[in-house]
C-alpha cells in the first residue's frame, strides 16, 4: 500500500527550531518525527511513502540517502510551487503513480490511531475518502465534523459558536483515499483539500469518517512539541524510549527530570533540567537551570532558561536569565 505523507510546510509556528531543520526531520525522543510517523504506517502494511515536498527538501534526501525510511521505500515529489494541501496531495500521488487506494497523513501529527483499521473502515463504507476524527475540549477552537450514525460526512462546521454543532471532533489530518480523488484536482492548480475538495465530496454523498479516542497531538507548536517529546519518555505513550541520546556527557552533579537529552549534547556541573529537550549538540555550560525549554545551540555558565526557544547557532551569554523568550526572534526582521 503507498502513502503520501505532507511534509512540505515551513514550519512556522515553531521557528527558531525550524530555522535550520525541517519540522517532521525535528527529533521527537531523540528519533526523528517522520520516522515515528512511517513506523507507525508500516505497522498498517504502507509499503510505499511519496513525501509531498516543497520547502527545503535537501534535509529530506540527506537524512535518508538510501531513500528508505522505518524499512519503507520513499519517494520524493518535490512541488515546483507550493500547491496547498490537495494539490500537494495530487501531486504526490501522481509523481509515485498511485493508482490504487492510499493513506494521506499530514507530517506534523503523531498518534496510536490504528491505520489497518481505519482501511478496514474505509472499504466497508464502500467511500471515496475517509477521515480520521479525534475529539477536542473545545470544539470552538477548530472546525468539526459532523457525520451520520453509520459514518457519512454531513457537513463541516468552522469554529462554531455554542450550541451551533452538536459535534466534538475534528479532522485529525489522516485519510484514505481512491484514486478518484486525485481526478478532482487538476494538475499544478493550488487547492485545499479540507475547503474544497472535502466540500465537494460530502455533497456527492462519497465521504466518510471514523472518530477515535486515540493518543493524538499536532507537533506543529512549541508547546505540543515539549509535549511529544516528554510523552514518549514517561508512559503516556504505547510505547517508551529512551531519554539520554547516544555520547551525550552529563556531568555526574547534574540533576535531570523529566526532560530528553539528546544525542552530542553536554550538560555541565551543577545544572538543573526540567520538563525540557535539549536537541542533539546542544551545549550547558556550569550550574545553568533549564525549565519546560527547548535546546538547540549553547547556553553559558550561571545562566537560565523558562518556557524559552533556543535555535541553532545560538549562544547565551552567561548570567543571562531569560522567561518567554524564542532566540533568535522569529518575528524580528533580519
């Protein structure tokens, strides 16, 4: 079975982090997100990725030079311009030559959805696409799916006001698709899947959607990103890994909690982490304290960090104490 997995974005929302690596290529537990993410297709029997590309694809072909991913083949399609979600979608599928049913997953989610079983869903509704649906706190915040007792998509409802919907889940950004879908995309046309090809679909009376309680997180912002990563290491996940990433040094005096180190990296005497992730290289020096922060470049002796953002390159100077902060700022213009 293929698959095509969107990972063409620019990673926006979680810059300084995405200034220098790709979101899906960021490491969630000291394994990259993409490789959680095809693992976990495989299990479902996706023999076949095409990674829908635009922005920096030089990452992607250098971290997997074989072109193999968690034992699965990949594709590269490469848009010539960004396309939106179903053009993206289209494009993929035609470039690998999809011509049977297959999985669409967006690149920033991570999840226990069972895939085989949403499959298994999909061809028992005799659909042209199926949804995966996940409930939220607050529907408000989203746009809901409406669906009939048997799994038909009624309708799409955008951030609805109180009592407008009766509905608590939204798309979760997993799909299965026919190849007919792709027909009703034309080629090198930017479209969106969710506002226009959904639409166009539930009048035709062709879509479905299966909802799940599932473990589910979209990785695409600071916080869910601390999140997923802290997740995996203290069981709120199916599965546990390991915190400390290989010929990282923590100096014997320092205390780490609940927090991922990764690979390279160098923590000095006296330092304190806290619900945080040092990303691999990332370097403390003495007696820095480090809370619900994430790590990319250096941080100087005496120094501390709070719900902050550190990116690549980046070297805080010593004694600095910084709250709230992303170095360098992504909205500072350079």
């Amino acid at each position: 079975m293929h698959a095509v997995v969107l990972v063409g974005g620019f990673g926006t929302r979680l810059r300084p982090l995405t200034l220098s690596t790709p979101k899906p290529l960021l490491p969630i537990a000291n394994v990259r997100q993409l490789e959680h993410l095809i693992a976990h297709l495989s299990t479902a029997g996706v023999t076949h990725v095409a990674l829908a590309l635009g922005f920096k694809p030089e990452p992607f072909f250098e971290a997997f030079p074989d072109g193999m991913c968690a034992g699965v083949q990949l594709h590269y399609a490469v848009e010539p311009e960004p396309l939106d979600t179903a053009g993206a979608i289209a494009f993929a599928a035609r470039d690998a030559g999809i011509t049977d049913t297959f999985v669409v997953m967006n690149g920033d989610i991570l999840c226990d959805l069972d895939v085989a079983a949403l499959v298994a869903f999909h061809k028992a509704q005799g659909a042209e696409g199926t949804l995966h649906l996940t409930p939220v706190d607050d529907p408000s915040q989203y746009g809901v799916v409406e669906t009939t007792a048997d799994g038909k998509v009624q309708r799409f409802v955008e951030k609805p006001a109180p009592g407008e919907s009766e509905s608590n889940v939204v798309n979760a950004g997993t799909y299965v698709l026919e190849p007919s879908v792709i027909d009703r995309i034309p080629a090198g046309e930017k479209i969106s899947i969710e506002r226009v090809v959904f639409p166009s679909m539930v009048a035709d009376g062709t879509l479905s959607a299966m909802p799940t309680d599932d473990y589910w997180i979209d990785t695409g912002r600071p916080d869910t990103y601390l999140k997923a990563n802290l997740d995996l290491i203290d069981g709120s996940r199916q599965s546990i890994l390991s915190s400390i990433g290989a010929n990282a040094h923590i100096d014997a005096s320092a205390s780490i909690t609940h927090s991922v180190i990764g690979e390279g990296c160098v923590v000095g005497a006296g330092c304190v982490v806290t619900d945080s992730v040092l990303l691999a290289g990332s370097v403390l020096g003495d007696r820095v304290r480090v809370e619900r922060s994430m790590v990319m470049g250096s941080v100087s002796d005496e120094s501390s960090l709070q719900d902050c953002v550190i990116g690549a390159g980046v070297v805080i100077p010593a004694g600095e104490h910084l709250q709230n902060a992303r170095v360098p700022d992504p909205e500072q213009k350079s």
